[in-house]
C-alpha cells in the first residue's frame, strides 16, 4: 500500500490475473494504484491514477476492461463520480456525475465482451453507458418505480443480473426489464438444527442468546435481500439470506433461470453458538477460471469454498462450505505469545476465542471459542499449557491433541497481562493494579508485586527469570526483584500512558512505547534516548534476541524496523502492513519471524532478512519438540473405537472372504461351460481347417500356372525396353556434345568483357585522384588563415585575463579586512567559551570516572564469558559424545528394523492360515457360550448361598449375646430374691418371738410392777439402739458391696460385647478376605485356560503349516479337518471336567469355613466371661441348636 494508508476500500482484478487495482484511504487524498502481479513477489507498482476527477473521495468500487486496458472507478453516494481512465497511460478517458436519490453502496463493472460498456448501480439507479466520442453517454431509460440495487453481474453481452434489498432478483436485456422473481428468506436444514455445540462453560446467557437469534430470524424472515451475486457459464449463483447461496440454471421455460441448488454455510463445532456460525452475512462470491471452485467471504471476516459438480449427476438439493484454509478472528487481536519448544503462537481476541497457530507451516493447528471475552494469553515454553485472561477469571488451559481443555481456574476478574517465566516455573498475572506471581507446579501466589497506581499494560521477564519490567498508565516503568518482591530501578513520567514495553536479552535496556509519539531507551532508571514518531502513534514494541534490531507498529498499521543503538534522524524502514492500530508483536527466538496482530482481526507473520537480502544467520539449529498432550479418556475411548473398528474389519474379511468363494464357485462353473462351448468349436473349426487348406492347394495350382505365364510376358517387354533405352542413350550424347561447344565460346565472350571493364576503371581512378588533390591544397590555405587568427584571439585572451586578476587582488584585500575584524569579535567569543570548557571538563572527569567503572565491569564481563565459552566447549564435547551414541542407535534400528521386516514376512504367510481357523474358531465359541451359561449360573447360586450362610452367621451371634444378657440377669434376680425370702423369714420369726414375750407380759396387767419390768425387758431386747445401730450397718453395707459388684459386672459385660464384635469384625474381614482369594484364584484358573486353548491352537497352526508344506494334497485336505475336529472336542471334555472339580473344590471349602466359624463361635461361648466371679453357663442346648 501507499504510506499513511488508512485501509483498502475496493480491489479488482483484471481477467487474465495480471493487473490488480487497489483504491485505499489516505491522510492526504485517496489514492488508486495498479500493480503488476507478476510470478515473483512482492507484486510490482505500476501506475498511480490522479483522485481528482473523483471530487476527493474514496472509490468504493473498480472494474477492469475484458482486455486490461481500462480501469472504471465509481465513489458512493450522495454524489456519484463515475471515471474511467486508460491507465496504462495514465490518461483519463471521461467523466460522469451520477444523481443518487439514497444513500447506500454502488457497483461499476464492465461488459464481457465490450470494453466501450459500462454499468453502474446503486440504491434508486440502474444505468447503463457507452463511451463514444470522448464521454460516457446513458443506453439505457429507467423505468418504473426506483429499486435499491444492492448487486449485478452480466451474464452476456446484452443482459445484466440484479439483486435488491427487497429479495427481488431483475433480468435487464439491452437496459429493459426481461425477467423477474421473488426468492423467499431460507431457514437452514434439519441437519444444521440438530448439530450440538461443543462442551464450554454454560450460562444464562445461553438461553438469551438463542431467544435473541430466534427474535432475529423471525424479523428477518419478512426482509429477504440479495447480498451478494456472481454469474458462472451455466447461471449465476446470489445470496438471499444469511448462511446461504442459491444457484440458478439457465432453462428453456417460461422461466428463464431456475433455482438448481441451495448451499448451506456449515456450523463451526467449536463456537459456543453453532448456529450463528452458519448464519453469517455473505458479503461477495466468485468463481475460479476453472469454474471448479466457489469462494465465498462473509462479514465476520471468514473465507468459505465450496467444490462445483462437474456433472448435474452429482447434485444435491443442499450441499455445504467448508473453510478455504481455517477459520480467522473476526474482531480484535488482544493477546499474542510465541513458544520456545514448538514453532507454534497463541492468539486471543474480543470474538471469545483462543488459537494456536504455526508460524512455520502457516496453520492453525488448534481452535476454542468460549463464553467470555478474551483479553490476554501466554505459552508455556513447553507448548503444552497456555495462561488466558478472560473478564471473568484467569485459567490455566492444557492444549490437548485436538481440544483445549481448562486445567485450573484463578480469581483473577478482567486480567489483562499474563505472562509465563522463561523456565515455565512462574508465572504473573495482572489483578488490576497488583503483579500476582504463581507456581506453575503447585498453583500458589508466591509473591504479590505492589507500587503501581495506574492500570498495568505490559509485563516482561528477563531471560534468566530473575527481574520483572512493568508499565502502567500513569507514566510508570518499574524493574523488580523477584527473589526479595520489591522494586530495584523505577522511571516515571506522568505526562505519558505506556502502551508497550520490550527488554533486551541482557535486560539492561527496556524499550517502551506510549502515547507522546516516542520510542524510549531506558536504562538505570534515566530515559537516555527518544526517537520521535513523526506525527504517529507507537503501539506496540519488540527486539530481536541479538539486539541489533528493534521492531516498532503504529496507530495506522504500519511496522517499522530500526537498528539499534537507535538513530536519532529518520533511519529506518517502514513497512505497510494491517488496516488497524497493532496490538502486539513479537520476535521468534531465533530471530527468524516477525509475528504482528492488529485490532483489525490479522496475524502477519514476517520473514526477517538482513540489508543484502539474506536470511539471519542462526547460531545453531532449534530442534522443535513434537509431543502432544491427549486425555486418557480419548484414548480409551479411541482404543474402543478401534478395536470396534478392528472386529468390524475381520467381520467384513470374513463376509468378503465368503462371498469371494461364491464368486470362484460361479467363476469355476461358467469357466467349464466356456470349456465344453470352447471344445465344440475347436472341433467344427477343425473340419473348416480341413476344408480351407484342400481349397489353398486348389489356388496354389492355379496362382503357379498364371506366375509362369506372366513370367514369360515380363522377358519378352524387358528385351524390347533395353533396345529403346539404347537408342535414347545414343541421342542424348550427341546433345551433350553440342553444349560443349557452345559453353566454350561463351567463356571467350566473357573474357573480352572483363578486360574492357579494368581499362575503364584504372582511367577512373587517376580522374578522382586529381580532382581530391585540388580540394587538398585549398583547405590547407584555409588552414594557415585560421593559425593566423587564432593567434590574434590568444593575444586578447591574455590581455583580459591580466584585468580580471588585477580586479580579484582588490576584491581580496577588502575580503582580508571583513574577516580580520570577524576574527576579532570570533576571539571574544572563544574566552567566554574557554569558561564554559573548564565547567565542561569537570564534566568530562566525572564521565571518565564512570567510564574506568564501565569498564572494570566490562572486564568482570569478560571473565564471566571465557568461564562460559569453557562451559560451552564441555557441552560440546557431551553433545559429540551423545552424538556417536546416536549413530550407534541408529545402526541398532536400522539392524532391528530388519529384523521386523522379516517378522512381518512370517506374519504374512500365517496371515494366510488365517482365515480358515477363524472359521473354526467361531464354531467352538458357540459351543463355548453354552458351557459359559451354565458356570454363570452356577456362580449366581454360589453366591445367593454365601449370602444365606452371612446372614445366619450374624442372627447365631446375635441371639448368643441376647441369652447371656438374659441368663446374668435371672441370676442376679434369683439372689435378690433368696435374700429377700430370708429377710422375711429373720422377720417372721423375731414376730413370732415378740409376741410370745408380749403374751408373758400380758399375763402381768394386774401387776403394774412386773408389768413395767416386762415391757423394760422387751424394750431392752428389740428395740435397744446398738442392735439398730449394728443391723443398719450391715445392710449399708451388704447394699454397696451390691452396687459394687453390679458395676463391675456391667463393665466387664460392656468389655465382652465389644470383643465379641471386634472378634466378628476379624472373622468377617478373614472370610471376606478367602473370598476374595477364591475369586482372584478362579480369574487366575480361566486366564491358565484361555493361554491353554491359545497353546493349543499355536499347535495346531504349526501342524497345519507343515502339512501344507506336504506334496500329496489328499492328505493334506483329510487329516487336518479330522485332527481338527478332534482336538476341540477333547478340550471339550477337560473343560467340562474341570468345571465339575472347580465346583467340588469350592463346596468343600464353604464347608471348611462353616465348620470355622462353628468352632469360634464355640470358643466364644465356653470361655467364662469373669474370672472366677461369674458362674459357668450352660450353651449345652445352643450347641445342639446350632448342630
């Protein structure tokens, strides 16, 4: 493009491929320029064609002449200019202001077969011109109501197609309406309605999304429009609505084009919305030479192709586009980031999705779109894992062979920088004003980065990942120390909002770009450079790895490399690349690619060449590593497919290989017939033979008497041809002999002539030799007169000279005076600068102290190398060493890769014997089914039996500990009950007692006296207070020794039932344990008899391979089918036997274990619960229970 260029309004391109006519939008004017595309890019410049006859504005469409000769441009409304020059003169042929009653775009294209012809439409015109006699004049009268044509294309020399806003498709012939018709809004197929979007992060969002869309299509469905049309040799294809174009054939009909084919924009499986993928607006459609491909470009900037049916055979009612190369960004880049192991970058851009492409092959080899807008990314230098910012959250994403798949997810909201270190071990990420710092092994924030007061825009690691550069709106360059997180150099100028920052591979300089129209070398925290932009914004900045070159992109999409240290004037190159403003770029580490993005949706990817055209040269060559990361449940399920695959392949050989027997069977069979229908005509042949040669022999008589005949003619004509050929003989010599004679005297006639001819010419030369002597003397007196006055002119000539020295001499004292009284007041000046030079040399001092420092540090520098070129030639040394090891390699693959293709031989010829096992193999898995069955139900009533058997063994136990309970408790009832039988017995007797001795005291009633003695005696004898006193006590006694007891046997109870559930636990973990062992054992046993029938037909493939090899083919047919059929059987029988023994065995070791768990439960129940102070209990009757 030209310099300053604001983008591309209109291409076209001229009929043979050779001309290409661009129309761009400039600072100044617009400009319109035709380049040659000739074989060898770049495509070279040939004219620039004046804008002024277009009033100053943009032309939005150019059209070629069939024969390249013309170029037309028209601009857009309201006033329509329309020119046409003949540009490889640059010459403007005519000019024509179209009225245009509305507003919207216009079209200009030539006829195809008439370059003096023209059309134009636009929105309420259609016209039609002829150039004759220096000016474009109208063909054609619009009629009707005005139509907003959107779209035409010729389809001959006579009739025009047009598409408008209204879905109307019109045929113009000779400028007068011919044909129209309506095309209806078209919904996609049922298959684009059932296509499923791929997996991504679900919202609500979704669900508005599609009510959206549904609320458009059904708006839209009432306004069809034509935008877009392109004629082909049968039609002309148009598009109607979104997603969709219509072919049209031409037919013999009333209807002069009918609708042939629809085809179908396909659904991109990786948006989030599939639907709206195949509903994007077609902007342009065209053809191949060929007619073989159509190439269609939609508004989202995407590029579709769709291969034309050579044959009407072919055709389908809908067919569908597939991409031209891969799907591109259809808005702004935002992120870019290159990998060190793989030549692969990763973009991400506002349309919400992530691409990794490959800048060596020039794909895209990896594709997702997701929910949210994408602002930033960053590779892993492994190529495996990449870091994208999104509005929402931060993840971390692994690049799988064929997906992207979210690895982990960061609280990090609207992230706009993230970057990985150089190693892969950290990497940063920008939460709005904070640098966070993460592992990338163990996902921690290992540091936080704080100080900055703007919005961060761009981040840098050095290269050995130990300091970190920043930039931020308010004018802030930062240099951190990740090993202490704090600030190490800082440069602040308010005044500018830094866009982008670069840092040289020593990271002593960063370059930073921002929005004061400089580029600026910082180093030690000072600004030391500043190149201006010239009236431009810089962007975005990047440096090579060697430091020689520094890459600057501007505000108008241009790219600009400069040498570094940077030139102070305006040294360097200016290349026009992207429609937009870039946003990012960056150097490959070999220095070989430059990789631009822009806001205009593009990558470029530039080829870095030094001054003489070369390439760069490489220090070494980049090795680039070639594994990928895959999930294991793709491989499985891969591993699935292809083992489905891998039976479903031996089904169909088996089916080919049967069907392939029908076919020699039918083949033998018709070749007998041929046979016997072959001998019959042999044999009648024969007889015809026969017949034939006695009718040769009758001929051959014949043909030997007409030979001799003629022969006997030929004789008698050559005696009579000889004797005429002799008297012609004689006849010809006496002629020869009279030309003889006549050429004789010829010669003499011309030898007269040729002796008259030399007299005559020596007499002309001595007249010429006269005359030329006289001209001699007269010029040499002209000669002598001319010495003379030269002479005369030489002598004036010396006189004027010595005049004019004479007049420099005074011009030259009055020169000496001017400068002698300059050089004075130059003196006066020169002492007040000596001051000046004495403050300047303190200056210089200081500037050589620091220059001994530099140079100290140089000398440290040096050291440093020499230990690291010593390090180098020690890795050089390991790398000869690992490269004989290599070769050595080599030789053993090369060596085993032989031995494979012998092994592959063998497989070969066992191939062979393949098929015919199979066969068999099937028939004895049939009988193997069967007997399969049978074990399965055997095994189902094992194991509702060992169900039974656990269920028992838990009801045993547990009405074992519920008759312990209950026997302690009858025990401790029946002493209760026997105290409380002889305290009432103690009672009933002290009662009796005490009333026999109130009865004696009653007997006294008369006598007071005794009376009162009585009832002292019977009060001393049961109600004296020590007896209380002492029977109180006993019984406090005899009920804590109770209580006591009590609680030690409620603890030793409580200690039991917990062992004896422990205990169960042990018995059941044992049995369950040997079940286990059982199952894996029977696993191990069918393993042993499947490698067994393995062994057993590995037999009997050697068997049958060396019968094969055997010459009598009887044998060779009988006995392998009768060994065959022997052997299965009596693995038959040993299996079935096994089977049987198989079964046995587990009985008896259920049987085993019952008795095993009898006898613990046994053991629990004779072993006494306390030692020595419970009583023993009976389990006589649970044991006979339990028998």
């Amino acid at each position: 493009g030209c310099e300053r260029s604001r983008g591309v309004q209109a291409l076209a391109v001229s009929r043979n491929r050779r001309y290409l006519a661009v129309s761009e939008t400039a600072a100044e004017e617009p400009a319109l320029t035709v380049y040659e595309l000739s074989s060898v890019p770049p495509p070279r410049r040939r004219r620039t064609l004046a804008a002024a006859e277009l009033a100053g504005r943009d032309a939005v469409s150019l059209a070629f002449s069939p024969d390249g000769r013309y170029l037309a441009a028209v601009t857009a409304p309201p006033e329509v200019h329309l020119a046409c020059w003949l540009w490889e003169k640059q010459r403007l042929m005519a000019a024509v202001c179209v009225e245009a009653p509305g507003s919207g775009g216009c079209q200009v294209s030539f006829s195809p077969q008439d370059n003096a012809q023209v059309c134009i439409t636009g929105n309420g015109f259609f016209k039609l011109f002829k150039y004759s006699e220096g000016a474009l004049k109208q063909t054609n009268l619009q009629k009707g109501k005005p139509q907003n044509y959107l779209c035409h294309a010729w389809l001959s020399e006579e009739e025009v197609i047009c598409g408008t806003d209204t879905g109307k498709l019109i045929l113009f012939e000779n400028g007068e309406l011919h044909w129209q018709t309506s095309v209806e809004y078209r919904k996609p197929p049922k298959e684009l309605k059932k296509g499923t979007t791929t997996k991504g992060y679900e919202s609500c969002s979704d669900v508005s999304c599609e009510l959206a869309c549904e609320d458009n299509d059904s708006q839209m469905d009432s306004l069809p429009q034509i935008s877009a049309i392109a004629s082909y040799s049968k039609g002309f294809a148009c598009s109607c609505s979104p997603g969709v174009v219509l072919l049209f054939e031409k037919t013999k009909e009333k209807e002069v084009y009918q609708e042939s084919q629809e085809i179908w924009l396909p659904q991109d499986q990786f948006t989030t919305e599939p639907k709206q993928s195949g509903r994007q607006d077609i902007i342009c459609i065209c053809f191949s030479p060929s007619e073989e491909t159509m190439v269609v470009n939609t508004n989202k900037n995407q590029l579709y192709m769709f291969t034309m049916p050579s044959t009407d055979f072919l055709k389908e009612k809908s067919s569908y586009f597939a991409y031209l190369h891969f799907p591109l960004h259809s808005a702004s880049i935002t992120g870019l980031d290159i990998c060190i192991r793989r030549p692969i970058v990763a973009t991400c851009s506002l349309d919400r999705s992530v691409r990794i492409w490959n800048y060596k092959t020039n794909t895209l080899e990896l594709y997702k779109e997701f929910q949210e807008e994408a602002h930033t990314v960053s590779l892993h230098p492994t190529g495996l894992f990449c870091l994208v910012g999104f509005s929402d959250k931060l993840r971390f994403i692994s690049l799988l062979y064929e997906d992207m798949h979210v690895f982990k997810e960061f609280a990090v909201r609207k992230c706009r920088e993230c970057s990985f270190s150089h190693g892969g071990h950290l990497f940063a990420a920008v939460n709005g004003s904070v640098i966070q710092i993460y592992s990338s092994t163990t996902f921690e924030n290992t540091n936080n980065l704080k100080g900055h007061s703007g919005k961060i825009r761009a981040v840098k690691w050095s290269a050995n990942d130990a300091k970190f550069v920043s930039c931020d709106t308010h004018g802030a360059v930062y240099e951190w120390n990740l090993s202490t997180g704090k600030r190490e150099t800082e440069c602040v100028l308010k005044s500018c909002i830094y866009s982008s920052i670069a840092l040289s591979s020593d990271a002593k300089v960063i370059f930073a770009v921002g929005s004061d129209q400089t580029l600026k070398e910082i180093s030690e925290s000072l600004i030391q450079h500043e190149v201006p932009a010239f009236d431009v914004l810089y962007t975005a900045v990047a440096v090579s790895h060697s430091g020689n070159m520094v890459f600057v992109g501007t505000s108008l999409g241009t790219v600009r490399a400069m040498k570094y240290p940077l030139p102070l004037c305006r040294d360097f190159n200016e290349y026009q690349a992207h429609a937009g403003a870039v946003t990012k770029m960056s150097v490959t580490n070999d220095d070989q690619f430059l990789l631009t993005a822009s806001e205009d949706g593009s990558l470029l990817v530039w080829k870095v060449y030094d001054k003489e055209g070369g390439v760069l040269k490489r220090e070494k060559e980049v090795d680039y590593a070639e594994e990928v990361l895959i999930m294991k449940s793709d491989i499985e399920e891969k591993s699935q497919a292809m083992l489905d695959l891998q039976i479903r392949v031996k089904e169909l050989q088996t089916e080919s290989d049967y069907k392939l027997r029908l076919k020699d069977m039918s083949c033998n069979e018709k070749i007998k017939e041929l046979e016997e229908t072959f001998t019959q005509e042999i044999g009648s042949l024969k007889t015809k033979h026969q017949i034939l040669q006695a009718e040769k022999e009758k001929q051959e008589l014949q043909h030997q008497c007409q030979l001799s005949e003629l022969m006997n003619k030929q004789a008698k004509e050559m005696k009579d041809l000889e004797s005429d050929r002799n008297q012609k003989l004689l006849m010809e010599n006496e002629k020869y002999q009279e030309l003889q004679v006549k050429s004789q005297r010829m010669q003499e006639e011309y030898e007269k002539q040729l002796h008259n001819l030399e007299e005559s010419k020596s007499r002309a030369v001595e007249e010429l030799t006269e005359y030329y002597e006289g001209k001699l003397n007269k010029k040499s007196v002209l000669l002598e007169e001319a010495e003379e006055n030269m002479r005369q002119q030489l002598q004036e000539h010396e006189e004027i000279k010595r005049q004019i020295e004479e007049d420099e001499d005074r011009e030259i004292q009055d020169i000496r005076i001017k400068y002698e009284r300059r050089l004075v007041e130059e003196k006066e000046s020169n002492l007040q600068l000596k001051g000046e030079i004495g403050v300047m040399n303190k200056r210089l001092n200081s500037l050589q102290k620091e220059l001994k420092e530099r140079n100290s540090d140089i000398e440290e520098m040096r050291l440093e190398q020499q230990n690291l070129q010593d390090v180098i030639k020690s890795l050089e040394k390991d790398i000869l060493a690992l490269k004989t090891e290599i070769e050595e390699r080599a030789n053993t693959i090369q060596d085993k890769e032989k031995q494979i293709y012998d092994l592959k031989k063998k497989n070969q010829e066992l191939e062979k014997f393949k098929f015919v096992l199979d066969h068999r193999i099937g028939q004895f898995k049939k009988q193997i089914e069967s007997r399969e069955n049978d074990i399965k139900t055997m095994k189902e009533q094992i194991h509702e039996m060992e169900g039974e058997l656990e269920r028992f063994h838990k009801e045993s136990t547990h009405l074992k500990l519920n008759i312990t309970q209950l026997q302690q408790k009858l025990k401790a009832t029946d002493c209760m009950m026997h105290r409380e039988r002889q305290k009432k017995q103690n009672m009933e007797t002290l009662i009796k007692r005490f009333k026999m001795d109130l009865h004696n005291c009653v007997g006294f009633i008369q006598d007071y006296k005794k009376l009162k003695d009585g009832i002292r005696e019977l009060y001393t004898k049961y109600v004296q207070q020590l007896d209380m006193v002492e029977a109180e006590e006993v019984d406090m006694d005899l009920q804590q020794e109770y209580v006591r007891q009590r609680e030690y046997l409620e603890r030793n109870l409580a200690a039991l039932k917990k062992k004896v559930v422990k205990d169960q636990e042990i018995h059941q973990a044992a049995y369950m344990r040997i079940m286990q062992e059982n199952v894996s054992l029977i696993k191990e046993i069918n393993d042993l008899r499947q490698e067994l029938k393995v062994a057993h037909t590995q037999i009997h493939d050697l068997q049958s391979t060396l019968r094969l090899t055997k010459k009598k083919q009887a044998i060779q047919d009988t006995a392998p089918s009768s060994e065959l059929l022997s052997s299965p059987a009596v693995l038959r029988l040993n299996a079935q036997k096994e089977n049987e023994k198989i079964i046995e065995m587990q009985q008896l070791e259920i049987q085993y274990l019952r008795d095993k768990v009898q006898e613990k439960g046994q053991g629990l129940a004779v072993q006494p619960l306390l030692d020595g102070m419970l009583p023993k209990l009976n389990l006589e009757r649970s044991h006979k229970t339990q028998q």
